[in-house]
C-alpha cells in the first residue's frame, strides 16, 4: 500500500523535496540494511537537526503512521528496515563531538561512527568501551541503540555500563538533556507520571527476589534481548531508569540525539598468541583457569569447523592444516603499558596453562606485524566462511551467550543442534564472556530450506532458554529476528513489564513498529530477501554496508551496497517479465548508481569480500557504450596527440573567454551552455587550468649519471596552471628537480600519443584501454632500456593502472620515488607553514597515505590530513560533468584546511576540485619537495 497523500504532503512540509524520497525505488534501496528482511519502507526522510525529529514525531502521531530511526544500517536483525517511513540521520549537526576531562568522557552526537569516536581518542591513549566489529562503519546512534560491544568488550564496558549522560527526544516531541539542570527539572515536572510508572515497576519487580537474581544474573552474560529490564533493578533513580532502558531499545522508546560516555585506557603495547588445544574440554578449561586471574584483553575461540574456513588465508599459520577433527584455538591478547608488564603478563597466562595439554607448545609474540598477521585470521572469518557459499545463498548470522562456566558443555550442544538440523556450521566467539556466533549459508528461496532454518531456530531457543537460561541475543540486537522469542527467554512476567515501558513511552505506537515485540510467530522469517544471481563481480555481497563510509557519493546518491542492491532488483524485474518496472528501476540505477560512481574502489578497502564494486560499474559502462562510442573512443586513442591539441584548445580558449568576461559572467555563460548541452559540456569553474604546453619526448644520450625515465601524464600534458595560481609547468619542475638529484632525464619518444588508458578503461571502453597501455608498455620498454632504469610518472592514478597491467618495469609515483631516489640525494630546508595533504584514492589503494604524510613532514612545519576526506569525487573528468559529486565528497575540507596556504596531491584533476572546494590551491607534491631542495643562493 503507497504512502497515503496526505501523510506525503505533511512530510514535505518538514523537508526539502530533496531529502524526501517517496519513490518506490528511492525508498527500497535508501532504507536497505545489513539484515535478511528486505525493505519495506514507503518514505525515506533525512533529518538533519533535532527540530526536523520532533516535527516528524508530531506528523505521525497526528497520521498515525510508524518511524524507524537509521544510522548506518549495519544492524543484523532487522532493527532498522523499516515498515513505513524510514528517518536517516544526515548533516553536521549529528557528527559532533567533544573530548572532556582529558578524554575520560567524551560527547558524542548520534551520527558519528564508532571508528571515527575512536580516532578522536587515540592521541589521547582512550577508546569508547564497544568494539563491534562493525566499529568503523556503525554509527554511534545504532550502537546505542542496539547496546553494542565487541570481541574485547566486557559487560562493564558496554554502552549501558559506561554512559554518563543521555540527549534524547520522547515520541511526545520532549526533549531530555540529563547535563541540563533546567531540561531534567522540567521533565520531573511534565512527565511525572512516566517516572511513577517507572517507580512502580521497579517497585513489582523489586518485590519478587527471584526476578531480581534472574535479571542480574542474566544481566551479568551479554544480552541484548528485550528492553535493558535491569535498568529497574540497578537505579533508584526513575530518570537513570528512563534514559538506560532507551539502551538497547532499538529506537523503540525514543531517539537518543547524543550519548555521554566513559572511555577505556588504550594499553600501547601488546602480546599475541594463537594456542590449539586438542579439543573443546582443554580450551574451556584454559578460559577457566584464566577468567578474572589474569590480565588477557581478548580470548577468540574457534572450533575445527571454523578453522577449516581459515586455514586456507595467506596470514594463518602453516599447523592449522595439520590439526586432527576435534582441535580447535584460542586467539590471545594482553596488553600493558610497559615491556616489563607486558613480560609479567605473559608469564602469568604461561603458569596458569601449565598443566592443560595444548598440541603445540604456547608463544607469545610481541612483533606488531605478527600480532596483526594472527588477528588477520579471526578478522578474515566472516570473509572467509561467506565466500565458502553459493550466490543465491544467504548468510544467516546469529550469536548467543551462554554462562561461560558452562563453555565446553554448551560448545557440544551447539555442534550436536547443528548435526541434527544438517548444516555444517562453525563457532567461533568471545571466550571469555561465553559468547558465540555462528553463519548458516542458506538458500531462503527454497521452501524447505526456510522450513529447516526455522526448526533450527525454534530448537536454538529452546537450548538456550531452557537449558542454559542464556541470551538468545548476546550482541546483535533483538531486531525483528528474535522478536517472537522475546517472550519466551524472559518469561511472562518480565514480558509484561517490558510491553508496559513500550506502551508507556510509545503510547501510540509509532515508533519501529514490529521490532522488539511482534505478535506473529513467523515474523522473523517473512519478507526476507531472496538473493539471486544478477552479476558474477556482486553476488557475494552480504549487504553489510561496510564500505559506505569511503563511498563519495553516500550523500547524494546511491552507495557501494545500495549499487548492488538496486541491481540485483532490476534482475528480478526482469527475470520475472516486468518489464516497466524493469525500466523504471533502470533508469533510477543510471541516474543515482552508474553516473554518480567514482569507479574509485576504496569500498575494496573495506569490504570483507574485497567486492569490486568500481569494476561492477565498469563493465556496466562497457556493455552500454554505443557503437558510435566506441568508434569515437578509437579514434581518440588513435590520434591522440591531436585529441590532446583540441582539449588544449578549448582550455586556451575558455582561458580567453575568462580573461574577457570576468568569474561571475563566465560561469553564468558556462551554467547556460552546459544545460542546452544537456551537461555535455563540462561546468566551467575558476579553477579550470589553463592549456599546457606540448612537451618533446627526450631520449638521453649514454652518460655516467644515473638515468631516470620521466612520463608526464596526459592529464599533466593537457593542464597547466590557472590564471590565479600562477606556476610554471610540472614537467619542467620535475625535470628540474631530477637534475638537481643527479638524474638524466629520459621522457618516452613520442610522448604526447602516451597514455595508460585509465580514462578509458573508466568508462569501460576496454579495447581501447588496452591499445593505449600496450602502446605505452612498448615506450617505456625502449625508453627504460626493458626496466633497467626506473621510470616515474607524477600523476598515482595513472601509475597505479601502470602498476596493474605492465609486469617487469620499475614503476614509480611522485610519493614512492621521492623516498628511494630523491631524498637521499637532496639537501631539504623545510617551509615554514602549514599545508593540506590529499592523498588520492590510488594512493590509499597503493598504501602509501603514511608515505605520503612522511614525505611531507620533511617539506613543511605543519602538515594537515583532513579528517573524513578520502575520495574526492573528481573521478577523472566526472568533475566537471557531476560537480555535485565532487561537492559533496569534498563537504567540510574547506573548513579543515582554512589554516593552510596551499594543499598538493599527486593528481591534476583531483587538485582541480580540492583546490575550489578547499578554498586554497592545491598542487603536485614535486612542487613543494622542488621548493624545499633549491640550493642557498
């Protein structure tokens, strides 16, 4: 059933049309999430200020309709789908935070990622108490909401144990600020007979000491199913009860705007072991006889089904393949703040396994690269246990907590449940707090696989309720997955007292309605998503949003996820012969999922399964192009000299007609001739450059200095500098600076045919890409003498392309051939100021943003590298067809550099938009480094 119209019109009146998005299409996608239900929200809202929230509360209470509040969407049960209108969190405001008392607490709004709270902290040695795994994507508003933790999260660390102070907005519109004297005064005042009601509760809660015992005792494990009940029982205070219970409640009681918490010491050092045990018993026994003895951060077990998954990974060490059926291991850490501590340590775990049998003899390892090297393994679970399935397969993910003293006898029950339902199933978890996840490929599609999934379902509750009185929820949230098992871990009773708090503090029920308590039986199992094979590059892909974060055009279109998403459903439009719909959903894909892609592949970065989303819309654009496009793009790479003459052209030209009409006159011309184009024409902005000079290629004679190959991208060819920042060219400063280190420089005959073809291969124009690399490949062979000298290209998109298809050459970047070459070679002064860092995408995918900030504390006494600001959505020349991406990728750089002179990168297109959305030009890094290597004079 659509949205009624009336409910759409009240929605207008709250946002712009632009952030309303009441399209079937739009809100599909825009209301995704990590979870197995597919979306069935009808609205999509962004919300950008705590005045919008309120006036959102007032419509639906008015229309009687439901709101599900969304951070990131990383939520695994369905807490955030969404039934109705789906509210996402977007703007500034929500992304603010403040460092107090030395970092001991710190403020954070709803917005922010866990990941970028704790990057906040770092220099100042804290971390927030939860770690989920989804950290560097989870927004601190779900993981509130969902109580999260972690791998080395303990219950007193969790948000409900370390939150200090709560803003929040009621479904009345109240707000609640518990650091305002004023706002707590009034709250007492106006919603008195809520914190009675609270007070009552506790009070029949209180009067029953076996209730009391089972809360905190269930309490005292990982549980994140049902409200946070213990709220009644660990405060006396109703207001301490009111802002707890909103903890964990899955944006069913109220929106938490921001969170005060406590934050946890970040020990500097640390020591890594990977023990195997010869089977569950001995590991159980180990985490005994270490639990509250011994200083150990994090205790990971995985059984032999798990390390199967594992075994295989480049980092996983060789005896795991060795290892007999009922071993298993235990990841181990410690940390401490000096060595000798460290020492003490380890020494106190080695004593206190001394008498457990282990099948190899325990070490520590205290080298970071190793430490890692170990983590890469527990890390690369998920990744690897999701590869290891078919792509019309989807991956049920639960996890469980059980008292730990009971490990070993659980560990079994759990085996034995999975033995008798047939899934081959592997567990894996947090030790020490007795919890436990596990991953069920299966094919929900199919009639009886859902059949079997939900005998499975049904006998895991029963095991966990009934015969360990555990979580069915450790971590993961209730969600609309467990919902109609709340009732049967807690009991009628508790039930009952958990349904009054929602009816009392969402007397009308509008708030994520279906989530935590839903009445039907098989709620958990119904509108799920039906993967189906739609693209051998994106079937794999678990909806775990994980690369959102990096994704340019996150804010104004669609993401990474949304991309595969939207295109997994135009497959099933047309597999099922619906053909307008097809046609309607293609259309939307072209607009906010193929145009809008950078076709960076920082979402590779961060995804567990390393999907290629950048070349997903690659191939998209390969299938696409036209005959006529082709033939285009052939004759381009074919006469390539002159195809660069015309671009030089038209930038002289534009230069020109610049010099004669002025800024404003000329980007009101270019605004009008770039629409009658129908946006062929590229948007003219102030810091268009100017035409460069052709430059001749150089071959070099037989010398005694060393000889460097010098290749001038075809961007560094075409492009000079503006009128406003005058510079000479970056040849001829590269040049200059390679003599000054001793170097002959060599540049590639017939240079200005060169190209690697990136900017083909972009736009998928494949054989063409390919003639130009071969092309190129023959060039610098001849030029290198076939690789005896190494060759430098000064723009890292190019040379990252280079660096991928030609084998046996010594390539080189500006950044990476500074540190061999340059630097020993020259004499630096550094500058006396302040400069902004851009490293571009390729030169994160390359690894070498450290390099980078290396090489630019030689050059300079301040050194800034914008927070937030990875890929700058220029995207070769997208820049100036989609300027709206460039935009919104570079949102908050301005303000980050304002006290910075100039910025340098290594890509002219990217300096382009850095340099009119950063408010200060930004320039080739050899600029700088040639700057600070002049000879006194």
């Amino acid at each position: 059933m659509p949205l009624p119209s009336s409910l759409a019109a009240a929605l207008a009146r709250i946002v712009p049309a632009e952030r309303l998005h009441l399209d079937a299409v739009r809100a599909r996608v825009f209301a995704l999430d990590a979870s197995i239900y597919q979306p069935r929200a009808k609205a999509v809202i962004d919300l950008e200020n705590e005045t919008e929230i309120q006036n959102l509360l007032a419509t639906l209470r008015e229309h009687g309709s439901g709101v599900t509040f969304r951070g990131a969407g990383t939520s695994l049960n369905g807490q955030a789908t969404g039934e109705e209108i789906v509210a996402r969190i977007r703007g500034p405001f929500w992304r603010r935070h403040e460092i107090l008392y030395e970092g001991r607490t710190i403020r954070l709004h709803c917005g922010l990622t866990g990941g970028e709270a704790d990057a906040a902290l770092a220099p100042l040695g804290r971390r927030i108490g939860p770690d989920p795994a989804s950290a560097s994507a989870a927004s601190i508003g779900g993981m509130v909401a969902n109580n999260a933790a972690g791998m080395c999260c303990t219950v007193d660390q969790n948000t409900f144990a370390t939150m200090r102070h709560m803003r929040l907005i009621l479904a009345d519109g109240t707000i609640l600020d518990t650091e305002d004297p004023d706002s707590v005064a009034a709250l007492r005042i106006n919603h008195a007979h809520v914190l009675e009601r609270l007070r009552e509760l506790r009070g029949r809660i209180m009067a029953d000491p076996a209730m009391v015992e089972r809360i905190r005792r269930k309490y005292s494990i990982k549980n994140t199913t049902g409200y946070a009940i213990n709220a009644l029982t660990e405060f006396d205070d109703p207001l301490d009860m009111l802002t707890h219970l909103m903890i964990g409640s899955e944006g069913t009681l109220g929106f938490v705007s921001s969170v005060t918490l406590a934050t946890v010491p970040v020990h500097p050092l640390r020591a890594t072991a990977l023990m195997i045990f010869p089977d569950l018993n001995a590991a159980a026994r180990a985490v005994m006889a270490l639990r509250g003895g011994c200083p150990v951060q994090a205790a990971e077990l995985l059984d032999r089904t798990s390390i199967r998954a594992v075994e295989g990974l480049p980092s996983a060490p060789p005896i795991l393949r060795e290892l007999g059926d009922e071993a298993c291991a235990v990841l181990m850490e410690t940390r401490a703040e000096s060595s000798d501590t460290l020492a003490r340590n380890t020494e106190a775990i080695l004593s206190a396994l001394a008498d457990i049998e282990q099948v190899v003899p325990p070490r520590f390892t205290t080298d970071p690269a190793e430490c890692e090297r170990l983590w890469a393994v527990r890390r690369g679970l998920f990744s690897a246990v999701t590869s290891f399935r078919a792509a019309d397969e989807f991956v049920i993910t639960e996890d469980i907590n059980i008292p730990v003293e009971r490990l070993a006898e659980g560990c079994a029950a759990f085996q034995r449940l999975f033995k008798r339902h047939g899934y081959d199933a592997g567990i894996m978890g947090h030790a020490f707090h007795g919890n436990f996840h596990f991953t069920l490929p299966t094919r929900i599609s199919d009639p009886a696989e859902l059949r079997r999934l939900h005998g499975f379902l049904d006998d895991l509750a029963t095991l966990i309720t009934q015969d360990f009185d555990g979580s069915l929820k450790a971590e993961h949230g209730t969600g609309r997955a467990i919902a109609p098992y709340v009732r049967q871990e807690w009991g009628d009773p508790i039930h009952a007292i958990m349904r009054e708090i929602k009816k009392l503090l969402d007397p009308h029920g509008i708030l994520n309605p279906g989530v935590m308590f839903n009445e039907d039986p098989n709620a958990h199992l119904e509108g799920l998503k039906l993967p189906l094979t739609s693209h051998q590059k994106i079937d794999m892909c678990v909806d775990c949003g994980f690369c959102e974060p990096v994704c340019p055009s996150r804010h104004i279109a669609f993401t990474p996820r949304q991309r595969i998403a939207a295109w997994r459903e135009i497959t099933r439009l047309e597999q099922d012969g619906r053909d307008d719909e097809a046609r309607q959903w293609r259309a939307a894909f072209t607009e906010l999922g193929e145009s809008t892609c950078a076709t960076d592949g920082l979402c590779t970065t961060r995804c567990p399964l390393s999907i290629d989303v950048a070349s997903f819309i690659r191939d998209l654009r390969h299938d696409a192009a036209t005959p006529i496009a082709r033939t285009a793009a052939g004759s381009v790479a074919a006469h390539f000299t002159a195809a660069t003459s015309l671009v030089r052209g038209v930038l002289g030209a534009a230069d020109l007609a610049h010099l004669a009409l002025g800024d404003q006159k000329m980007e009101a011309v270019s605004r009008i001739l770039t629409r009658l184009s129908g946006n062929r024409l590229p948007l003219w902005q102030k810091h268009l450059p100017r035409a460069a000079a052709s430059i001749p290629g150089k071959p070099g004679c037989a010398t005694d200095r060393d000889v460097v190959v010098y290749l001038p991208s075809c961007a560094t060819r075409t492009m000079g500098d503006t009128r406003e920042d005058h510079l000479p060219p970056l040849p001829e400063v590269t040049r200059l600076l390679l003599e000054r280190a001793g170097f002959t420089v060599r540049i590639p005959g017939n240079v200005n045919e060169l190209c690697c073809g990136k900017a083909f291969e972009t736009k998928g124009l494949f054989d063409q890409a390919r003639s130009k690399i071969l092309e190129l490949e023959s060039a610098l062979r001849e030029a290198s003498e076939n690789g005896r000298h190494p060759i430098l290209c000064d723009t890292s998109p190019c040379l990252a392309r280079m660096k991928k298809e030609l084998k046996g050459l010594a390539l080189f970047e500006p950044i990476e051939f500074a540190q061999i070459f340059l630097l020993p070679r020259l004499r630096l002064k550094p500058a006396r100021r302040a400069i902004a860092l851009h490293p571009t995408c390729s030169t994160r995918l390359m690894g070498l943003t450290e390099a980078f900030t290396d090489l630019a504390h030689r050059l300079a006494a301040r050194v800034v590298l914008p927070e937030g600001i990875l890929c700058c959505g220029f995207s070769g020349d997208k820049g100036f067809h989609r300027p709206d991406l460039n935009a919104s990728a570079l949102a908050g750089l301005a303000a980050q550099v304002a006290q910075c002179g100039e910025g340098y990168s290594t890509s002219r297109t990217c300096e382009i938009g850095l340099s009119l959305h950063g408010g200060i030009p930004y320039r080739n890094i050899l600029y700088l480094l040639e700057e600070c290597s002049r000879p006194d004079e």
